[in-house]
C-alpha cells in the first residue's frame, strides 16, 4: 500500500510551528508583566511601610518627617504610576497574544480535520482498490481453471 501524502501537511506544520512560537513570545510576555507587578507591589510596600513607620513616631518630629517622605513620595508615585501603566501595557499585549495564539490554534484545528478526513478517503480507496485486485485475480483464476478444464475435456 503506498504511503498517504497530503497535500496541505507543510501549511500544517507552518500553523504547529507559528503556535510553538506564539507560545514561545506569550511566556516571554507573561514574565516581563509579573516582574513588572512585582516591581510594582514593591514599590507600594515601601511607600506603605515608611508612611507607616512615620504614623507611629511622636507627633513633634513626625510633621517634618512627614513632610520631607511626601516630597520624596511624588517621585515614587510617579514611577509606581509608570509601572501601572507598563503593566496594562503588558496585560494588553498579553490578551492579543492569547487571541492570535487561539486564532492559529482554530485553523491548526480544522487542518488536522481536513488531514485525518483526507485520509480516511484514502485508506477507504486503497481498500477499494485491493478489492478490485483481488476481485480480478480471482476472476482471472476462475477463467483459467474453467479454460483448463474445457481444454482437457476436448
């Protein structure tokens, strides 16, 4: 029996390939937005502890302490505004690397149908085919044993 070939196997193996790749940049993705929520909680931890820290001191040093933290504070709120931003950046493209990998993944899915009814339709002719065959030989060989025996009785 010969070896079934389909047609459309190396836009297949493109699909399988882009998907591994899609995942491949999705992992990338999903690490650089969890350092940056990290970074992000870090950054609000500390503001959080040295405000707390000032709250709990004496109220005569506290004020310019308190002062001087929420001076300072503008700078760390900047960068953890920043950092909010860089993280909806990256959920953003997180969510469209998910839909173009669900994309590829949809036509991969409908290749592989398209292959596994191909070669159904296959295996279904070449069994036709092999009946034929031994439809024929057999045919053939009833012929023959007929010719022999009418050839014997003459």
């Amino acid at each position: 029996m010969r070896r079934f070939v389909w047609r459309l196997q190396r836009v297949l193996d493109i699909k399988v390939k882009q998907e591994s790749l899609k995942r491949a940049e999705l992992l990338g993705i999903t690490e650089r937005l969890l350092m940056t929520r990290n970074e992000l909680l870090n950054q609000e931890r500390i503001l959080a502890q040295l405000l707390a820290e000032i709250a709990g001191r004496d109220p005569k040093s506290r004020i310019r302490e308190q002062e001087f933290v929420l001076k300072c504070s503008a700078t760390n709120n900047e960068l953890i505004e920043k950092l909010k931003k860089r993280v909806r950046e990256l959920e953003l493209e997180q969510r469209k690397k998910i839909e173009e990998i669900l994309e590829i993944r949809r036509a991969k899915e409908v290749l592989e149908k398209l292959r596994a009814k191909a070669e159904q339709e296959y295996k279904k002719e070449q069994e036709r085919l092999e009946q034929k065959e031994i439809d024929e030989s057999a045919t053939i060989s009833f012929v023959r044993r007929m010719t022999d025996k009418e050839t014997v009785e003459v």
